[in-house]
C-alpha cells in the first residue's frame, strides 16, 4: 500500500465518520440513538441473530440483547426462530422499525439539504460521482470480507 492511498482511505473515513456524526448531532429524531445505529445495522444486514449483531456492533452479547429489547418494546424488531438452528433466534426489522429508520434518515438528511443546495451544480455532480464510488467501495467490502453468521 502507497503512502498515498493510505492517506487517501484515512481521508475518506475521516470525512464519512465525521459528516455521519455532524448530521446526526444536528438532526432532530425521537429514536435514541443506539436504538438508530441497531436499526440501520439490521437493515444492512437483514435478519440476524444476536452475537452477529454483537461483532458487527463491537458490543457485548447482553448490551445487544439488552437493546434489542428495547427494540422489540418499541415494536421495531421482532424474534423469530433460526430456521438453521432451532435454539437460536433471527432479529429483524418491522415495519414500524423500518418506518423508524426512514424518520431518522430523513431528519439527518434534512440537517444536510441546506449545504447541499449551496453546491454549485458542477459540485453536484461531483459529489454524485463521490457517491457512485462510494457504493462501488461498499460493493468491494462485501467481496473481500463477506459476512459470515
């Protein structure tokens, strides 16, 4: 790896975390946020069981299980048994969590419209071709490390 690609993906997560952060802190949305990381987790990965959401949150089992009590109590996720292993459960998302999850997206976006219109239109498409790259970049995370239950 160059110095320069180093420099460059440090960059790239730098800048994502803290606009990710910057929206969230100024957005205005009922969930808490926790709750709002899980949902978003759970969309990304669909249905899954506990200790998967643990590793991928780099949360212990009993603070998942904890928040994906909340979750349920909300009416936001539902359990539903392991078709590969009858002991284990599936979380998934319900409809009202899914209905959560677009409120927290639309409030975050929201916060982030304002700058965005600023953009001259040259900006604009720039910024479509950061985003297409982006998702080309995600497409290339799942290749190299795909997600294992």
């Amino acid at each position: 790896m160059t110095d320069e690609l180093r420099a460059t993906g440090n960059d790239l997560l730098r800048a994502t975390a803290r606009l990710n952060r910057w929206a969230t802190r100024h957005a205005s949305f009922d969930v808490p946020y926790a709750q709002a990381r899980l949902l978003a987790l759970l969309d990304e990965l669909g249905p899954s069981r506990v200790s998967l959401l643990a590793e991928a949150d780099h949360s212990s089992q009993p603070t998942l299980t904890a928040q994906v009590q909340r979750l349920e109590a909300a009416g936001w996720a539902r359990r539903e048994p392991d078709p590969d292993d009858a002991r284990a459960s599936l979380i998934s998302l319900t409809d009202a969590g899914r209905d959560a999850l677009e409120g927290v997206r639309q409030a975050r976006y929201a916060v982030l419209a304002p700058v965005l219109e600023q953009l001259s239109a040259r900006d604009r498409a720039r910024l479509r071709t950061a985003v297409d790259v982006l998702e080309e970049v995600l497409a290339a995370t799942t290749r190299h490390h795909p997600h294992q239950d």
